[in-house]
C-alpha cells in the first residue's frame, strides 16, 4: 500500500489555482523527488499534505490518514524539516526536543532512548546542553532533522533541507538521511533546489503551474530529454543555430552565448557536425543529459535561475542581526 | 479533548522554560514599573500629601505598580505568538499533534504565570515602601492577579494573532499600553477625573485589577471612602460601577469576564488565521 495517496488535489487561492488537480503516490521506503520552480505549487502541496493547509477539493492520504479529517493522526505520522529553521533559540539542544516529545505524547522511556540515539547520530550529543543560538546553520539543520525523528515519524518532509550549507555539510547531512533510511524503512519526501540531491530519489516528481508535468525514476526522466546535450561556442552563433536546424532538423537553444542542442547518439553526431561546419569553433562540450537538463526541458526554466538562495541567505543574515 | 490538554500545558511550560533562559526579559519588565514607582512616588508625594487612612502616595500607587508588572508581563503572551511566527518556532508548534485552542490557551497560561511569577517578586519591596504582607493577603493576591494576567495575556495575543512583523506589533503594543496604564487609576483615582476619561477607564479591564489589589493591600476603605480635595470635596479612591462602589470579588468578576471575551475572541482569530 501506498504511504501517500494524492488524488486530485486542488488549492485556490482567490483567482489562483496554485496546485491544479495533483494526483500521485510514494511508496513505503521510497526517496520522492518533488521538484518545480518557485511558485509552481511545491509549498502549497506540501503545506496540504502535512495539514497546514485545508485543500480546496480532492484528498490526500498520508499513511492511510485523511489529512484533513484525521489531522491530529497525520501530524503523528509525519516528520518536518522546514526551509527555514523552527528551533526556539532561547533554549537548548535537548530543551527543544524535549517540547518535541511532549507536544508529540512521547513516553519519557522513548523519549531519553531516542534522544541519545539521534543526537549521537547527527553528533550533537556533546553540544545538548548548548543554546541554540551557539549553533552553526549546519548544526541547526542537523538538530530539526533528529527532531523531526523523535516520535518516530513514518514519512520525513524535507523541504530544501541543506539550503544555505556549504557542501561539505550538505554532504554529510546527506549520509544522515539515507543512513536513517536504510536502518528504519524512512519513507522521504523531499524538495530541493539542488539537482545533485534530487539524485538521491527513487523516483521524482516536476511540478510547474500546479500540475505535474512528469513522474518518473531520474534515469527514465534523462532518456526522456531525448539524447546527449552538446553545447557549441563559435564566433557565429547564428550560423551554428542555422546549420543545426536546417541541415540536421535539429532543435538549439542559445543560452548565455552558447548554443545548446540535444541530439540522439551525440558520440557520432560530434565528428560528424565538425567537419561539416564552415565557419571557427570556439568549445564544443559533450554530455548526459542531467536533471538540470530534464527540468530545463520540462518548465522552460533553469531551476538556478532563481533568486530563492540569495533571498534566504539575506534573510539568515536579517535574523541574525536582529535577534 | 487530550490534544487541547496537551497543547496548554506544553506550551505553557515552554513559555516558563524561555522565561527562565532569557533573563534580560525579566529585568526589563522590572524596570518599568520600579522607575515609575520610584520617579512618581518621589515626584508626587509631596504635593499629594495624606490619603485618609493614613495611607501616603508610595502606597496608594504601589498595587497599581505590582498591577502594571503583571499587565507588561502578560502583554508579552502576544509578543511571544507574533516571535514565534517570526522565528518559525510557531510552524514546529502548528504541525505537532495539538489543538488550535489548546495552543493559544497555553500561550496565555505560561505568559500568566511568568506575569504570576514576577507580580510575586514585586511582593518584596512592600516592607520597603510601608506595607506589610501577610498570608492572608499573598491568598488573596495570587488568584487576582492570575484572573487580571489570563484577561491582559488574551488582550495580547488577539492582537498578536493577526500581526506578521515584531515591530508592528511592538507599535501597536506601545499604543495599547500607554492609555492601558495611564487610565487605570494606578497613579490617581478614577473617580476624579472628568466623566468622559471616567467613562474610557470603566471599559478598561486594568481598573479593576488595580482597584482588588489596592483594596487587598489598603483594606476595603481605599474603595468606597474618599481622598480630600482642597475645598473640603471628597471623591472616591475606589472604583465606583452604577452608583455602586466596587469590592474586590466584583472587580475580579469584572476582569474575568472581560478576559473571557478575549480569549475567546483571541481562539477564534487564531483558529481562523492558522488552519
């Protein structure tokens, strides 16, 4: 049985139709992509799935729970790790999981157990005695993660869960996350700006306009891009673009000076486009499509493009001057 | 039923947990009320002079003192709903397994009792300004200033649960809390002012809290007697309701009522914001 069941899922808010009739399900177990530009209906599915949200009309199960008339059951059910942080920074490490497992009816047993257990794992035991406020942006998400694990969720929400982090960082807190589920069945829900991370999906879901306009594994979504990308800069990009559609019926993009085309069997297309084309080349680079390419390919936008780190980084730095 | 248990008491005990994290909180909802104490009680004594009964300016004013200190303590149940929102610690208390009710009343429960707490520690300087504490009256106090702490912590987060930034808040607050104190009768009867002020701080519910505690700390005669005037006229000291001069279980019926308004008023605009 599925862990979540979307059937139909709507959210209007006034004239705006911000999720359109969403429908889709996450295995028990499963890493799930949930991937879309800025304002295409990510939050708002979410925020529905984990009952912040009334829908406008549909259903949507989470572990065999309606969310809007069984919430108090569902909130039980599910973990969340918030973009931006949820933690009291007046208290301490320990101070805010307490709240946690009380506000969750965790029996004081468990509650110690657990504690140890995920604070040694996130290596944080040291520092629980700490305020949070003492803590750095890594250790702030490592903390929501463990949390977020307490009462012994079946699904974890990861919404943008290494945002702001340097790599190494999102590395290991990476290694966290799939260790915790292969050692406990973790379903995971996840949205993120990084490709590389949406890498770590089973499958993945690309929401643009309210709709989903793919699901698949990430391997099936790259074939479906439709062959290799090679990318050209030469002095004339028009003619490039030119000779492309017109002697091989292809279809290039130009995008920051350099023209972009996807061509089936690129390794022999490659040898071939030289030695035909006439004017200079400046590069010409080879390779897989990437998810970039697939989300490109499917919103017409690059998932970068956005302002969405420079804004939370911004933020970050507001709240921490003001505190 | 268990999820609004459970959400009254966990939050309100986180609320005690901050207060006891972050002490600059408590100086500062101290020092308010002391400098007012101190700067009027030396300012005024003087030319006040003797309230019959014996009782000097310091005195009349100081349950007005320990009233304000549990009215800035409670106001800041709104400010804690409005830095939750702020510092997302509100979306972590929003999605745990907790009622909407249970929520807002234990927002209001843990900011009565930190207002609780500190109304007590103001206790100890009444031997200081001439006024002596018994067991008897702390019994009286503490269930009145906790009935005036639940009414004001409703006034604060009705306001707070539409509020999005501190600052505004903090404005409004500012707003609120000036007129809140000053048309109270903390500093002068309510009864000698022209009828129109009369009228404003007969709606405000701080009038009566500082009406019970004056009488808990003065005896009954600060209510239906009279201060002297020059030229011989009398007026009141005490809160006077209908012709009916007000004692101090009334004036906590009064309070309770009106904070029973808003902290309905308050659940209902939370639930209604926050799904």
């Amino acid at each position: 049985m599925p862990i979540i069941e979307v059937d139909n899922l709507s959210k209007q808010f006034g004239e705006i139709k911000a999720v359109d009739g969403v429908s889709f399900k996450v295995e028990e177990g499963e890493v799930f992509g949930f991937l879309g530009p800025n304002g295409a209906g990510k939050t708002t599915t979410i925020n529905m799935l984990c009952t912040l949200l009334r829908p406008t009309s549909g259903q949507a199960r989470v572990a065999g729970l309606d969310v809007i008339k069984d919430k108090n059951d569902v909130r039980r059910a599910i973990g969340l790790v918030f973009q931006e942080t949820t933690l009291d920074d007046y208290l301490t490490a320990e101070q805010n999981i307490l709240f946690h497992a009380l506000a969750y009816a965790v029996p004081s047993e468990v509650r110690k157990q657990r504690t140890k257990e995920l604070l040694t794992l996130m290596e944080l035991w040291e520092r629980r005695k700490s305020k949070i406020r003492t803590y750095s942006g890594g250790m702030k998400r490592r903390l929501e993660i463990a949390r977020g694990l307490v009462h012994l969720p079946r699904v974890l929400f990861l919404d943008e869960p290494t945002l702001g982090l340097d790599p190494q960082t999102r590395n290991r807190i990476w290694e966290y996350i799939l260790d915790l589920r292969e050692k406990q069945g973790l379903t995971i829900f996840l949205t993120t700006h990084y490709m590389d991370e949406a890498e770590h999906s089973d499958r993945i879901a690309v929401i643009d306009h309210g709709k989903i306009v793919a699901l698949n594994t990430p391997d099936s979504l790259k074939d479906q891009v439709g062959g290799d990308v090679l990318t050209i800069s030469s002095d004339n990009n028009e003619l490039v673009e030119d000779e492309l559609r017109d002697k091989y019926g292809l279809v290039p993009e130009v995008n920051n000076g350099t023209v972009s085309v996807r061509v089936p069997g690129g390794e022999e297309f490659l040898p071939q486009f030289v030695r035909a084309y006439e004017g200079t080349l400046q590069s010409i680079g080879l390779r897989r499509p990437t998810l970039e390419d697939v989300f490109l390919h499917l919103t017409g936008r690059e998932i970068r493009d956005e302002k969405v780190d420079e804004r939370a980084l911004m933020r970050n730095a507001m709240r921490a001057r003001y505190r | 039923m268990s999820e609004t248990y459970r959400g009254i008491w966990v939050v309100a005990f986180r609320e005690l947990l901050r207060f006891v994290a972050d002490r600059s909180r408590m100086i500062s909802s101290f020092m308010f009320p002391l400098i007012f104490l101190v700067v009027f009680g030396a300012g005024f004594s003087r030319i006040v002079g003797r309230l019959e009964g014996d009782v000097n300016f310091i005195q009349f004013i100081y349950p007005g003192i320990i009233a304000m200190t549990v009215v800035m303590s409670s106001l800041f149940a709104g400010t804690s709903v409005v830095v939750d929102r702020e510092y997302g610690f509100l979306k972590e208390v929003l999605v745990a397994p907790l009622s909407r009710v249970g929520i807002i009343l234990g927002k209001a429960l843990g900011g009565s009792l930190t207002a609780l707490i500190q109304g007590t520690i103001m206790l100890a300087i009444a031997p200081l300004v001439g006024l002596s504490i018994s067991p008897l009256l702390v019994l009286q106090l503490l269930p009145t200033l906790l009935v005036l702490s639940l009414s004001l912590s409703g006034l604060g987060i009705l306001m707070a649960t539409r509020m999005r930034s501190q600052q505004g808040f903090q404005f409004l607050m500012q707003l609120m809390v000036f007129p809140l104190i000053f048309l109270s009768g903390v500093f002068f009867p309510v009864q000698g002012v022209p009828t129109w002020l009369q009228i404003v701080a007969k709606f405000n519910p701080l009038t009566y809290g500082v009406d019970a505690i004056r009488q808990i700390f003065l005896g009954p005669r600060a209510s239906g007697s009279v201060a002297e005037l020059p030229g011989n006229e009398t007026i009141s000291t005490g809160v006077i309701l209908f012709n009916h001069p007000m004692g101090i279980i009334e004036d906590v019926a009064v309070i309770g009522a009106i904070g029973a308004v808003l902290l309905l008023a308050g659940v209902w605009s939370f639930s209604r914001t926050e799904a």
